[in-house]
C-alpha cells in the first residue's frame, strides 16, 4: 500500500483505530470524531484534556503551542489551568540558548492566560531537521457549564470570529518569508506574519464572551483541514446537516493573496484564531454585538438543518455539497518547497 501523506490521518482510518470500549466510568468523553478535548469526571468538576503538536512552524513555537492548546479547552467552555510540554529537538542543530528560548515562549504565553506549566520532557531527538513541540492542555469546568457538539440542534444559528485562514497566514508569511518578499510590500509582509497576534490565533476571549452572551450549543476550533474540515468534524459530532453561505465567510485580503500566490484553498487551511460556534438563534444577534464591542468580529456563516450529517453550500445554482478536505491545503506548500 501507498505510504500516507502529509497531515492528519484519513477519517476512516483514525475512525477506525479510535472505535472501542472505554472501561472508566469517569471518562464522560472519550476519542470521538469531531470532539477536540476528552473529559473526565473529577466530583464537583469536568477535567477537560487536549494534546496538540505544532509540526508546520517553527518560529514561536513555544508559544505557539500554548494558544493551540488553550483554543481546544475553551471550545468546551472549560478554563485553561495547567500545561505539559514534550519538545523533540534536532540533532547537530540544537543550543542552549534555543532550548532556552523555547522554554520562556511557552512560560510567557502560559502567564498570559493564567496557565500553570506542571510538567513534560525534552530531548535531542535522531532524524529532526527542525524542534517538534507536543503540548498537553488541561482545563475544568462546572458539568452544567460543559458546551459539546452533540449539543447542537436543528434550527441553531453558525457563527464564525475573525476570519480564514488567519493560521496560515502568519506560518507561510513566516516559513517562506523569502518568496513571499516577491509578492508582499515589506509592510504586507510584516502584517502578515503579525497574524499570529493581530488578529492573532487564540479564540479563548472568543469563547468566554460568546458563552457570557447567548445560549452556545458548540463550538470547534477550526485547526488542521481549515474551516471546511472543522464544518465537517462539528456536522459528523452532532448528526446534523450544516448548510452555509460562502459568500459570508469572511477571508482577509491578505490571506486571499497569500494562499493565492500557493494556490490554497482558504477554507480548507489551517485556520486557528477562527471560533466557529452554534447557538440558539435568538441569542445569535446578543453574541454577535458581545464580541464585537470587544473588538472581535463575528459573521452569521449559516444554520443548522435535521438530516444527514453533511455540509452543503447555499449557492445562486441551488445547494452544493462542501467538498471535505483529505489533508490541509498547507501540506502543498511545504511539498513543493
């Protein structure tokens, strides 16, 4: 058989090597297609779990790892409290002060948010090029406070923050910094790479605001396979049939051009720094004006429809069937570097 490529497994595998009993009683969720955090019963509270690598960047990559983690958690409505880290290191190419670097990236990012780093491992690893960086997030919630996309229900209105793919904007503008100089103005670029901040990749804000406004039924953090992927996974989790608009999804200028310039699909590109939320549609306004008085823009995308669990596009030609993303459109940039 053909060797796999780039990016997450195929849905039918990781479907397959996830299936099985769980015999804890206290795990209230386990491995589930479309579920970003496992949870586990504690007493009074949920302990909510997420690991997440960072494999594309490079640059930041302590920090970077601390936002990805945190969306994960927040997506449950649950708080982000400690943090693991294991940090694989290149051989030959690895110094003291990298290591160090490294370790006050992600003690920054974790004061930020209140984060109590707890542990992990480092080592210099056999066959890296570059640092890979796994982080561990756990997070804890009221049981009546949990959001989860098994919650969502037809007729529920579809919210996104931001914009796509505000994630892969800043990691191409970073990792190929020298193309994209033939393409951007130095100040287009400089932007660009800024995207990790500003608009910026955490939607922690972005879940805590939309939670303190409305009646949230859930929320994903629309990471590796983009958008398009994280419609797909929130579909799958809830049963339902999603129905969106493409013409409302809003996708910056900037990030037009960048994956433009690789030939990316926008909506099926890493896309941290987008919350995509369901809610009652009567508190879809309420939550929209919360987080924007904050600063956070918000978009109706679409709505949510009793049926199969797909993702169609409401076109001018009638209703389209989303194409579900095999792997992130990123993956091509790096294949043809």
């Amino acid at each position: 058989m053909p060797p796999l490529p780039l990016g997450k497994l195929p849905p039918e595998l990781l479907a397959k090597i996830i299936s099985g009993d769980i015999q804890d009683k206290r795990v209230i969720i386990g491995p589930r297609i479309g579920f970003d955090c496992a949870v586990v019963s504690a007493g009074d509270a949920y302990l909510v779990f997420k690991s997440d690598p960072i494999t594309f960047a490079s640059d930041e990559i302590g920090w970077y790892t601390v936002q990805v983690n945190a969306n994960d958690i927040a997506t449950t409505g649950a708080t982000p409290r400690w943090f693991l880290t294991t940090c694989l290191l290149p051989e030959g190419k690895t110094t003291p002060e990298l290591v160090e670097t490294i370790a006050a990236q992600v003690a920054r990012a974790c004061e930020q948010i209140n984060v109590t780093v707890i542990g992990g491992h480092t080592e210099i690893t056999y066959g890296l090029d570059r640092p890979i960086i796994v982080g561990t997030m756990i997070g804890e919630v009221a049981p009546k406070k949990m959001v989860t996309p098994d919650k969502l229900n037809p007729g529920d209105t579809l919210l996104l923050t931001k914009g796509v793919p505000i994630e892969a904007t800043a990691i191409l503008a970073r990792e190929f910094s020298d193309e994209l100089a033939h393409v951007l103005t130095a100040e287009e670029l400089k932007t660009a790479q800024d995207y990790l901040y500003k608009p910026g990749i955490s939607v922690l804000k972005d879940a805590q605001i939309a939670v303190q406004h409305g009646r949230v039924t859930a929320m994903h953090d629309p990471t590796e396979n983009g958008l398009a992927g994280g419609l797909w996974e929130l579909a799958i989790a809830s049963g339902h049939t999603l129905v969106i608009d493409p013409t409302a999804i809003p996708i910056p200028a900037l990030s037009g051009k960048i994956c433009a310039h690789f030939k990316l699909d926008p909506l099926a590109t890493i896309a941290s720094g987008a919350l995509l939320l369901a809610c009652h549609p009567a508190d879809a306004s309420s939550i929209i004006q919360g987080l924007v008085d904050q600063g956070i823009n918000c978009v109706t995308i679409g709505t949510i429809e009793k049926g199969n669990p797909e993702v169609w596009q409401q076109t001018e030609a009638g209703r389209i069937l989303l194409p579900r993303p095999v792997r992130d459109e990123i993956t091509r940039a790096y294949e043809s570097a």
